[in-house]
C-alpha cells in the first residue's frame, strides 16, 4: 500500500456467542473513520501496520411480564425492560421488579427500568399486584 493511500478493512464474522465489538491498533498515527463499523476506512501511513477487529461476549437478558431492548447484549450496552400489560385482575406496582444478579443497579421511570448490561446473563421478573388487597 502507498502512503496516503485510503484503506478500507472489515472484519471477520464474529465467533459464536459473541458480537463485533471495534478496532484496535498498535501503530501509532492511524484513525479509524469509525472504529464501532464491521466495515471502516483509515489513511495509510508510511510504515507497516497492525489492526485487530476486537470481539466480545453476548450475554442474554430472561423477562417475566415484561419485554426486553435488547434481549441480548454485550457488557456496557444500556437495556431497557418496559411492563407488559398486565391481567385484567392485577395492576403494575413501582417497586415490583426482581433482577438478577441482585447487585445490578437499575433506574426505575414510568413502567420500565434502565441498566448497564454486566458482564453475565440477566433475569428480570416483574410482579403485578392485586389491587383489592
């Protein structure tokens, strides 16, 4: 490659379980037109150089009464869980929600709640009260 030259780079098919997760280089001076692509550009410099397309594990969010965005993640991606609707004879309740791990700090709006996907699977249960009791 002559330096200067724009070189386009995409990145293999990610393994099983796992999703693309950007580019990294060792060599110094080089710019990805953007680094989050499959797919992405850079200018060549005029010396060799040396790009990895970086992967990461996906790990799975479980809902009862409730529906996940997404319902599967890499560590650091934002979820969102919104209640469904509940039954005729039950009503939605802040505070009802059960999310494991039980350490997982979540944000409560609405009908829904916000968190940061962790580095493990995620189960969230929603319980609907009766509103007569």
């Amino acid at each position: 490659m002559t330096a200067g030259a724009t070189v386009t780079i995409t990145a293999n098919a990610a393994p099983s379980g796992q999703a693309f997760n950007g580019w990294t280089t060792t060599t110094n001076g080089i710019t990805f037109a953007n680094a989050s692509s499959t797919t992405t550009t850079f200018t060549m410099p005029a010396s060799n150089v040396s790009i990895t397309a970086t992967y990461a594990q996906i790990y799975s969010i479980s809902v009862t009464n409730c529906t996940a965005n997404p319902t599967s993640a890499t560590a650091g991606t934002t979820i969102t869980v919104t209640a469904n609707q509940a039954p005729s004879d039950l009503v939605y309740s802040p505070g009802n929600w059960t999310v494991t791990p039980s350490t997982l700090q979540y944000t409560e709006s609405g009908e829904s709640i916000t968190f940061t996907m962790p580095e493990s699977n995620v189960t969230v249960i929603l319980d609907f009260v009766d509103p007569s009791a």
